[in-house]
C-alpha cells in the first residue's frame, strides 16, 4: 500500500533551475557554509590580531 | 517618534496589510485559505520562512547581543543550511506526495490516528504558550518607544495581525511576511550605513572593526571545545542542526510554509534560500551591533539603556550607592575613548609596540566599563526587587535608534520591529488555527461542508489569537516567563522530531512502537529538565535519540507491517 498522492500535483523529481541535479545544489549550499564560516574566521582573524 | 516617522510606520505596515490581503482575496475555500491552492511561487515562501523565525524581540535583542558579548551567536545558524539540504532531499517530497494540511496529517497517514493527535497535542501546547509569548515580548518594548502601556500594545498588534491572519489566510500571511522581511532587509542594511556614517569624522569603518575586533566583539567563529558554552562552532553545527531539523521540520508554523509550494522544486528552493541568506543576515545584524558597540566608544551612553532600571538606580532610595558608581563610569568611559583613540593613532602611524600597549589599556578599559554596567545592574536589580527586570541588552539597539537615527529611518526601523513580530505571530496563528480544524476539529466533525471548514478556520483563527493576547498580558509581568516558555518550548521538540525521523526514514517501524517511542522519548526528556542540569539546548538531540531508540526496540508491538514511508 502507497501513500495518496495529489494527481494535481506531483511529487516527481524536477531538476532545480541550475546545476543540473540536486545532488550538485546540496553539494553547492555545502561548499557555500564552508566557505562561510572560513571567511568569518579569516574576517576575525585579521581585525583582532 | 516625529510626524514623519508615524506616517512612515502607518504607510509601510498599511500597505503591507493592504497588500496581503488583495493577494489573499480568493480565500474562499479551505484549499485556498489554508494551503494557498498550492500555487504559492519560491520567492514568497523563503521570504515568509525567514520572517516567522525573525520576531521582534530577535531583532532587537540580537543587536544588543552584538554589542554585548560579540558576533558568536552567529555559529547557532552554522547548522540551518545542514538542517535545509536533509529537509529538502527528505521531508519535502514526502508531505508533497502525501498530499497534507499539516505535518501531523502525514503521521496517521504513515502510522496511525493516535500518534497523530499526539503529536498534534504537542504542538499545540508548546507553540500556544510560544505564541503568548511573541506578543508580549515586543510590547515589553515597544510599550517605552509609543508610550502606551503593555496590554494596549499586544492589544493592538495582536489585533491588527489576527483581524488579517483571519480574512485572508495563509496567503495574507505569506505576502505580508515576504513584504514585512523586505522592510526589515531594509531596516538592518540602512542602520549599517547610519552607524558607519555617525563615527565620528576620523573614524573610518576600518578603525570601527579594528577597536570592535580588539574588544572581542567579531568572535563569529570560536573553535573551542566546551560544552557549557552555548555558540561555537560545533554547538552551531550539531545542535543549531538538530534544532533547524526539528523546528523547521516538524513545526507546523514552519512546515505550512513551505507545503503551499506549486511544486517539490518551489518549496526545496524556498528551504535552500533560507540556508544560504539566514547566516549573512544575522551576520549582519551583529555586525550592527557591534559597531554600535564602537559608535558608544566616542558617544556617552547612559549607564543603563533600559529606563526602568536606570530610574530605579537614581532614585532617592539607593542615591548614595549610586554615586560612587556613576564616578566610577565616569572615568571608565573617558579612558576607553582615549585608549581607542591611542589605538587608532598608533595603527595609522605603523607603531608596533605602541599598538601593543594600546591594545591592552583599550581591553581594560572596556573591561572596567563592563564591570561598572554589571554593578549598575545589580544595584537596579535591588531596587526594584525583580532580578529579571533588568534585560538591558534588549533596549540597547531601541535606545541608539530613537536618539540618533534621522526622522524617517526611525519610522522604517520600527516598521521592521513591528514586522518581525507580525510576522511571527501571524504565522503561529494561522498554523495552529490549522491544525486544530485538521487535525482535531475535521475528524470529530467529520460530515461538514467545505464552507463551514472555512469559517471554523476563521473562528479559530480568533480564537487562538484572543488566547495569544491574554497569555501576553500574563508574560507582560513576569520577565522571566520569556526563558521559562524557550525551555518549555524545546522539551517537546525532541519527542516530534523523534517520530518525524521513525516515518521518513525507519520503514519497519510501526504505529504503537512511534507511539510508545513518543512517549518515551518525552519522558526522558521531563526527567532530564527535572533531575539533571543538562543544557535544554541538547534536549532535542537527547528526546529524538530516545524516541528512535525506544521505538526501534518496542518494534515487536506491530504484528502488521509497517505503511512504506
């Protein structure tokens, strides 16, 4: 037995609007908050030297 | 507040009123007023994400924690872009395919109607105590900048956003928050610029950041290993997650959010845009508050910025002790200025040594003038008998706005307080007027029209906002209230993220194991704020493992298969 699904609106996997999967969107907000948090430290770092 | 900032203030929240309810004009079936007839596009939704989690009293009080105890408090959003990715690659096309009002529609859908009215229960209790709350606190404040007393002013508000809460709906809703974040876009992006542009004249904003990273109040990523300190880096990333997981994932007041999405794609990028914009905004946020920090280094504030507790400590009552303290602040703040000054002229002349010895005097300066505040606020505290009435760091960002900001910007900064809370409490409203026609009212009644589902969802809108405003008036007068529902708050959290992870991700699990793991799960989590002094940030992590354990080995309870997830 399956869950009831909206016929009006499926919950098939579109591709997102960039990069092409998913995958690589996730992998992207991934690299973005390393990214982030490295700036931070490096903005931290230079003004309480 | 000028002519000028009242006519700003009535125009922005106006219009934005005005606007969401022309949006929200064609409300008239339980789809359309509950769920938006799911055509609700991307942009609307992020923007109605981040302004439920933005009320008022965060607004305000983050930029005081800015200028109080630095930028750290940032790393409680490093684990909300984590908590975004699992939610959009899990739970969002989940409840798409499931077709759902709310997320505890899904439960009984995947385990059964008991552990759906369980977990309906535990919202309903933790976010109606929440939503009593997110009234008062911004009347607590707002009561000082218009003069009006705390219950005319939840009043009010609580009656502006439920009179458009209950009309239009969550479409009301959703376009008055995405314009009520764009205000406080706004708002946040304008005081940075004010505050820059009201150093003093040979102060540049390089100068604002080296005295505010020498007084330690750009600490936005502190590595240190400690499990009492509440923001680093990995606190941010493991609890701030769990948190994200649990709030944005199984809070009906989030989830309704995102499940009018016109498609899974909408409603994932609505999440994702939230993970990445949320940590520069409070980075932001903070930023401001630390320069107001630097701004207070060359302008004398009062002592204390809460005027309440500034009266109390001039009164004829405590007069002599306060004097010696006043001298003392005196001084303080006079040796701060010079020692930033000594600084700042041994940075431009390239003087190493200099820098060094200045560096220091500037730490200790700012140090003695933390101490004396210390001092003025245990000396308020005694006078008025209330510990808790002394939040100092809540008035601080108010006190700087309504002083120094120009006629105008005042107006569009109290329009962004204003619709932070709005947000916020409109939100709850709506979601817990949704799920008590859903989940409870709608299967007790089961043979109602379409019709009259909708005006029981406009009857509970009221009804859960004339609740909100008599809990206010209760939170009004006990300060330490706000604490006490945060920590009520988070020890139901734990048990509904618990059941969430047994239905998204344990297919074997059945419905008595997720209901008894719920129960247990909440048990352990009654027994850690009763008889242990663990931090209730970590009930969350505790709650949820306890379920999922307990469910996992009460698995043998369900003699028939599990529902696929």
């Amino acid at each position: 037995m399956s869950l009831p699904t909206d016929p009006a609106h499926p919950a098939h996997e579109d591709p997102p609007p960039f990069l092409g999967t998913w995958s690589r969107v996730y992998a992207a907000v991934g690299v973005y908050l390393a990214l982030l948090i490295l700036l931070f430290a490096l903005f931290r770092g230079v003004f309480e030297q | 507040m000028t002519t000028l900032d009242w006519i700003v203030l009535v125009l922005t929240l106006g219009g934005i009123i005005i606007y969401g309810l022309y949006k929200s004009r064609n409300a008239t079936t339980v789809e359309n007023y509950l769920r938006a007839g799911r055509q609700m596009p991307w942009y609307a939704m992020a923007l109605s994400i981040m302004a439920t989690q933005a009320s008022a009293i965060t607004f305000i009080s983050t930029t005081g924690q800015g200028y109080v105890d630095g930028m750290r408090f940032v790393q409680f959003y490093f684990g909300l872009p984590i908590a975004m990715i699992l939610l959009s690659a899990t739970a969002v096309p989940i409840f798409h395919r499931a077709n759902v009002y709310t997320a505890y529609e899904y439960l009984e859908q995947r385990f059964d109607g008991k552990t759906r009215s369980l977990v309906s229960l535990l919202f309903l209790v933790s976010r109606g105590l929440g939503v009593g709350v997110a009234l008062s606190a911004p009347a607590i404040v707002l009561a000082i900048i218009f003069g009006w007393s705390d219950a005319v002013t939840s009043i009010v508000v609580g009656t502006v956003v439920v009179a458009y809460t209950a009309i239009g709906g969550v479409q009301a809703v959703t376009w008055t928050d995405f314009q009520q974040m764009l205000i406080m876009f706004a708002g946040i992006v304008f005081a940075f610029f004010l505050v820059v542009w009201l150093m003093p004249a040979d102060v540049s904003l390089f100068d604002a950041l080296t005295l505010a990273g020498a007084a330690g109040r750009l600490n936005a990523v502190t590595t240190t290993v400690d499990w009492n300190d509440r923001y680093n880096l990995w606190s941010g990333l493991l609890g701030g997650m769990f948190l994200a997981l649990a709030y944005f994932g199984t809070d009906q007041s989030q989830v309704q959010r995102y499940l009018q999405g016109k498609n899974v794609t909408h409603s994932r990028i609505s999440l994702l845009f939230n993970g990445v914009v949320k940590i520069p905004f409070q980075f932001i946020i903070l930023l401001v508050g630390a320069l107001v920090f630097i701004f207070f280094t060359f302008e004398k504030p009062p002592l204390l910025f809460q005027p309440v507790a500034m009266q109390a400590i001039e009164s004829a009552a405590v007069e002599q002790r306060y004097a010696p303290i006043r001298d003392r602040y005196d001084q303080a703040h006079a040796s701060r200025e010079q020692a930033a000054r000594a600084l700042l002229d041994a940075q431009r002349a390239g003087d190493d040594a200099g820098q060094s010895t200045a560096r220091e005097r500037y730490q200790q300066a700012v140090g003695e003038v933390m101490a004396v505040r210390r001092d003025a606020s245990a000396l308020a505290a005694e006078a008025t008998g209330d510990a808790n009435s002394v939040n100092d760091t809540n008035y601080i960002f108010l006190h700087f706005v309504t002083r120094y900001m120009p006629a105008g910007i005042v107006g569009l900064l109290m329009a962004a307080i204003l619709a932070a809370a709005m947000s916020t409490i409109s939100a709850e409203v709506n979601s817990l007027a949704t799920v008590t026609v859903i989940d409870v009212y709608r299967r007790i009644k089961t043979n109602g029209s379409d019709n009259h589902y909708l005006w029981a969802s406009r009857f509970f809108t009221l009804f859960w906002g004339a609740y909100a405003v008599v809990i206010a008036q209760y939170a009004t007068n006990m300060g330490a209230l706000i604490e006490v529902v945060n920590r009520l708050g988070s020890l139901f959290y734990g048990g509904m993220l618990g059941v969430f992870v047994l239905a998204f991700y344990m297919r074997g699990i059945g419905s008595n194991a997720a209901f008894w793991g719920v129960i247990l799960g909440e048990a352990a989590i009654f027994c850690c704020y009763f008889f242990t002094g663990i931090s209730f940030l970590w009930y969350n992590v505790i709650g949820c493992l306890v379920v999922v354990g307990s469910a996992w080995l009460l698995r043998g309870l369900d003699r028939k298969p599990a529902l696929p997830v």
